[in-house]
C-alpha cells in the first residue's frame, strides 16, 4: 500500500483551525471584510481554480500609517492533483472563501490586547495555492483547470500594497501561520527587497517550523510530501537562491531548519516543541484502527503511556537539533512553548490574554514586539512536558 500523507486530513485541519479562530472571537473584535484583486488575474497570479486572490485588509492610523504587517494565511499543502483538485472546492478557493475575517491576536486593532501593532496597516492574505505561495507553472491542463501559480499571487499582492503606500513603510512584517509560516521563511528576504532601505523589515514564522524527520516505523512522509508539493507546484525555481545554490537537493530548501539558516533579514520563530501537527501527520501518521494506540495519545497529550512521552521527548530533541542548527545570531527570536498544539498568533488567547503562554515572564505579544523594536532580544525555549500540562 504506498505510503502518503493525508492531505485531505491536513485539508480537514486548516477547516477546524479556521472554525477554531471563529470561536475564539468576542463581541469587541473587528471584523474585516474580504477584497478580491482582479488585476491579478492578468498577470496570471490566480488561485489553483483560476480564480483572484483575496485578502483582508485594515488601514493604517496615526502612529501606524507608514508600518505595515502582512500576514499569510496557512492550511496545508496539496501534493497530487487529485488533492488539489479537492482544495479548489473548499474554503481554500477565493470561489468559497468566508466574506469576513475577525482581526485578532497579532491583527487586533485593540491597544490593550496588540499595543505594538494595533494601528499598523494590517493584511491577511488568503491561502489558495496549496504551495506556501511558491508555485509558478506557466501551462494549466484543460482537463483539470489547476493553476500553480502561488509564487505569482505573492508577487501581485505586495505590488498591490505597494501602491497602496506600502512603499513609504518605515516599519514592515511579513509573518504567517503553519504553512503560511513556512512561506514567510522562503520569502522573508524577497519581501525585505520590495521595501526601503531605510525601513526597519523582519519576518515572523508561527507554528511554520517543520522539522525533516521520519516516522516512528522509519519513513521520510514529510520529505517525501514536500518533494511532491515542489515538482506539481514547480516551486524549485522560487526557492531561496541562497539555499538551493548551495544543496544538492533544492527540495530539502522547502524545509525551515534548511532554508532559515541562509535568510538575512531578521526571523522570529513562534513554535510548540510539541507541535500537534506535525507529531499528528509526520511523526505518527493517521492509521485506520481506532483503536491503535497512538489514537488518545495524539489527541491529548497528557494520557500519554510512558513510552508515548519519550517517543514525543525525543521529537522535541530533533525539534530542539534543528533549531540549533540554525546558528547563533542575535538579529533572530524564538518563542519555543512546550504546548501540544498547533496555534496561531491569530488568536487572541494564544498571542496575548491572560491564558497566553509565557516564557521569561513575556507573552508572545510582549516577546514579539521588544525583539522588533530592539528593546530586547528573545530567545526562549520552554520546560520539556510536563512543562505545559496546561495550555490552553
């Protein structure tokens, strides 16, 4: 039977995590509505159906109108074409994209919950290409009308912006959630050469980190996934130059410890070390029996048998290696918690409230916001389990 991961789980998890955002929203949160770019269709920067690509936007005001935070929006990836097939039918396509979207956490225009960048121009921009923004195949197949073209959404998002006085930017983030974490690592440099030179330019990777690892029977699913996503998307050719001049497999630069340790512009890292994701899809993958061991376990982490915490501890350790090997620097952050989940800084409980997460005292919020002003650097990683019991 061959061995891939499920995509359609990962699509089903995007959904939920959408849903969860939802949930998590009070009576005072703003809400954006969505924005279809058009003009992009023209140049070909489309979704995988053909059609535009959407975004969220919340203008800049007072102190904020020349600082700009683009944020890419995660869900997976789609590795064959019978999987994007079926993304092109979910809420992934701009044709079922949700009109709204509920600005919080690190898009909150509240003071008191997001004070570093409540009044910046915020944007969230709507995953549609299944590539984390990297795909660009020129030739679209008649008898399925998939379009590859993240990278080129990329693009014609940030020319948008740019002409809406994102030129003009003093302070600007390119941050991303799960798989939009991961494409705010591969164009965190790209996006650093569409500013000023006199702009203070960082990235921020949230929940992105995925570790190259095998399973707990020995197989490389994650490598092999990735290396699927590049050929269909034809991504190769958009990953860092950096990185993929100096590996002699430029796949393996669809991977965060590969690619990061070669990004120049300033990265800050926001991870579990027990990132359920991935632990869920690539360490222990979905299996058909209900009643497998590994059934509760993954979904809660504290009825764990002893053996099932080790197996996790020594997934932080791998975690822990490839962050490390990323090199010293002074210029990068990280905020490692010690959380079985897979949070986004898009929600308010996760990025700033008194449930948050805390190391050294900070929350992500207050840790994010001294590293980009340079008040202080950050770089903290959590107690291993049970450190964490608790999260919310």
């Amino acid at each position: 039977m061959e061995k891939v991961m499920d995509c359609n789980s990962i699509l089903m998890a995007a959904v939920l995590f959408s849903l969860l955002c939802l949930w998590t929203t009070t009576e005072g949160d703003l809400i954006v509505n969505i924005t279809y770019l058009e003009t992009a269709i023209s140049k070909g920067a489309v979704c995988l159906d053909g059609s535009a690509p959407a975004f969220h936007f919340d203008p800049g005001t007072g102190s904020g109108i020349y600082s700009w935070l683009i944020h890419l929006q995660g869900g997976g990836w789609c590795e064959t074409i019978s999987n994007c097939q079926y993304r092109a039918l979910t809420d992934l396509s701009s044709k079922n994209m949700q009109n709204i979207s509920y600005f919080t956490g690190v898009l909150s225009s509240d003071p008191q919950l997001n004070p570093d960048f409540y009044n910046w121009n915020r944007v969230k921009v709507k995953y549609c290409d299944g590539s984390s923004y990297t795909g660009d195949i020129e030739e679209v197949d008649p008898d399925t009308n998939l379009h590859f073209r993240g990278a080129r959404i990329f693009e014609a998002i940030m020319e948008y912006f740019l002409g809406q006085g994102m030129i003009y930017a003093q302070n600007a983030i390119l941050s991303g959630t799960s798989a939009g974490g991961l494409g705010a690592i591969i164009h965190c440099d790209k996006f650093r050469l569409f500013l000023p030179l006199t702009a203070r330019v960082k990235c921020i990777s949230d929940a992105g980190f995925f570790v190259d690892l095998e399973t707990i029977s020995g197989e490389p699913l994650i490598e092999e996934m990735y290396k699927r996503v590049v050929a269909l998307h034809g991504s190769a050719k958009n990953l860092p130059l950096s990185c993929t001049a100096l590996s002699s497999d430029p796949n393996l630069c669809f991977f965060p410890q590969y690619v990061a340790r070669h990004i120049c512009t300033p990265l800050f890292i926001v991870n579990s070390a027990y990132d359920s994701w991935q632990i869920n899809n690539s360490l222990v993958p979905r299996v058909a029996d209900p009643d497998d061991e590994w059934t509760y376990c993954k979904k809660d982490i504290n009825v764990c048998s002893p053996s099932q915490i080790q197996t996790l501890q020594d997934f932080r350790l791998t975690f822990l290696e490839a962050l490390n090997e990323l090199g010293p620097s002074t210029s990068r952050g990280y905020f490692i918690s010690s959380c079985h989940s897979h949070h986004g800084i898009e929600i308010q409980n996760y990025w700033s409230s008194k449930n948050s997460p805390t190391l050294d005292n900070k929350t992500i919020a207050e840790a994010v916001g001294d590293w980009f002003f340079d008040r202080s650097g950050f770089q903290e990683v959590y107690c291993p389990y049970p450190c964490g019991k608790f999260c919310q």
